[in-house]
C-alpha cells in the first residue's frame, strides 16, 4: 500500500484514488517526466514520483480549479470559500457543528433542506457570470458548488451551464482534509497544469526515462460523456492510435481502462492490444460507489491496465 497518499480535491469520474497502489506498482522506478493525460482530478499525477510532472486535461474548469488550489494559499482558499458561504447563508457545520442544522434534516437528506436556496441562487450567479470572473474567482465560486452539489461531481450541459443538483454536505472536515493534504503535497513537486486536448502530447519533446499514463473517458460505460456523445469509437482510435505512435518512438505508456461492463465489450480496444501484444493487467476494483455507476453496479466488469513495456 502507498504512504501518504495526497489527496485531489475534486470528487472527479473515474478518480483512481483507491487504486493507486493497483497502478504505480507497474509504473516504471525512475522517471524523469510523467505525463498525466485525461488527468481528470490527478489523483495519479499527484501522487507519482518524478522529475517534473504534467497534468493534462481538456476541461478547463478542472484545470483552472487545480491551478487555483496550487498557487493561492491555504488560508486563503478557504478564506475566500468561507466568505461565498457567508454571502449565501449555506451551512457551516465545520463551526457550528451539524446539530444547528438538525431542524432542516429531513429523513436521508442531509443538509440539503438547509442549503437548497442559497445554492440555487449560486448556481444561477456562477452560470450568469463566470465567463466575466477572473480565473480566481471562477475557480473558487465553482469549487463551493462542488462541495454543496450532489455527490460533490462537476457536471455542464449543452449550455455551458454548471448543472448538478444540491447535495447532502458541505465544507466539512473531510473535504477540508482533502485540501490540505493537496496543498501539502504539491509544496515540493515540480508540477504542471495545462488545458489540452490529448493529441497535444505528439507536441512534447519525450526521452526514453519520460511516462505517459493515460485514463481517458471509458467507450461502454454510462459516464456523463458517454451520454453527451463527447467520447465515442472515433475518439477511441485517435487515442490509440495516439499511443501507437509513441510505442513507436519508445516512449513507455500505461492506459486505464474497461474491456467488458455487463454485456458489452470494447472491441476496439481488444483488437488494439491483441495488434500490438501489450501487457494486461487486471485492476481489482470497481466503481460502486461512483455516481456514473449506479446502472449494473454488480454486473461483470473487467478493468485493466495496458501498458507496451515488460514488468
């Protein structure tokens, strides 16, 4: 098991977290640039160990909100947060603790009654303005709707619209937690975060001591960009096709993935590794937990690890 282990602050699809283990133990030992692409929340960037680290994203709230959260200070971060809470009367069990709430709390929903108003008109205010706030206070503004919003996850539709629903918590001792051991994690990392798509990576100038670790959207799963058609058989092969390329130019590369969820098959995966004769490895974990998951959380799903190296 990892030491240690820092924290992303961001509730984010997929976060590899409880896997780290499962994935660094393949990772190669000396690594002079590690590149995390669809790096999503981080969770894996933040907790290898190289020279220099690059995390890569196409999502630009997530990469902004990282951004933010490394270069601003603890204190205030959380000075900021506690003045948006107090603007919009949210709840704040932290210092009052959560029976100054219990009036509110009506069967399973947490601190929801209590919190519902003042996060509708947040919302509203982040939607109507964030294209005019500076990068700071975007971020910030945003990083409260993920910690008052359902399953503390970061969703937008069609409209650009921030659009998860009020959820049961708030800023609490947990996700306080989370934003320590961020911040005291990174203090001493040489990393990076940019907004990119993936091909971005055939731009860099990689050695035979740099790795790229890859955990794109999943192609039969029930993920929010599957159902937006944001990741579909097209993005599929360029990514591989993606990895192909660096394979060819001896760049080490290790891919998550999910080859079967309940009756489905990613055969274009399959095919891909069955090509190239990469190496497997089977990751014993499943999402159950996760919000995207909740259709056929028990069904058969075999997630793995591909990576074009010897172990």
């Amino acid at each position: 098991m990892l030491e240690n282990i820092v924290k992303t602050p961001l509730n984010y699809t997929g976060n590899k977290s409880r896997i780290l283990d499962q994935l660094i133990q393949f990772f190669p030992k000396k690594i002079d640039r590690f590149v995390d692409l669809c790096c999503g929340g981080a969770s894996v960037g933040l907790n290898v160990k190289a020279n220099n680290i690059v995390c890569i994203d196409i999502n630009s709230y997530v990469i902004d909100l990282l951004r933010t959260l490394k270069i601003y200070s603890e204190r205030t971060i959380i000075n900021k947060i506690e003045t948006i809470i107090n603007e919009y009367n949210l709840s704040d069990s932290y210092h009052k603790g959560y029976s100054a709430y219990k009036d509110y709390v009506i069967g399973n929903n947490g601190l929801k009654g209590f919190n519902k108003t003042g996060y509708t008109e947040l919302r509203n205010y982040f939607n109507r303005n964030k294209l005019n706030m500076d990068y700071y206070d975007k971020s910030i503004y945003l990083f409260v709707l993920l910690i008052f919003c359902f399953n503390n996850d970061i969703r937008f539709n069609s409209k650009q619209e921030f659009n998860m629903p009020i959820g049961k918590t708030d800023f609490n001792n947990s996700i306080r937690n989370k934003l320590k051991s961020f911040k005291e994690g990174i203090k001493d990392k040489n990393i990076d975060f940019f907004v990119a798509d993936f091909k971005v990576i055939k731009e860099f100038e990689l050695s035979k001591n740099d790795f790229v670790y890859v955990d794109p959207p999943y192609l039969i799963t029930d993920a929010v960009y599957n159902e937006s058609g944001l990741w579909n058989d097209t993005k599929e092969k360029e990514l591989l096709s993606l990895l192909s390329y660096l394979h060819t130019n001896k760049i080490k590369f290790a891919l998550s993935n999910v080859l079967k969820k309940a009756n489905k098959e990613n055969t274009i995966l399959l095919k891909w590794i069955k090509d190239n004769h990469f190496t497997v490895k089977d990751i014993n974990y499943h999402y159950r937990s996760s919000s995207y998951n909740k259709k056929n959380r028990n069904a058969n799903e075999r997630e793995v690890l591909v990576m074009n190296y010897e172990i």
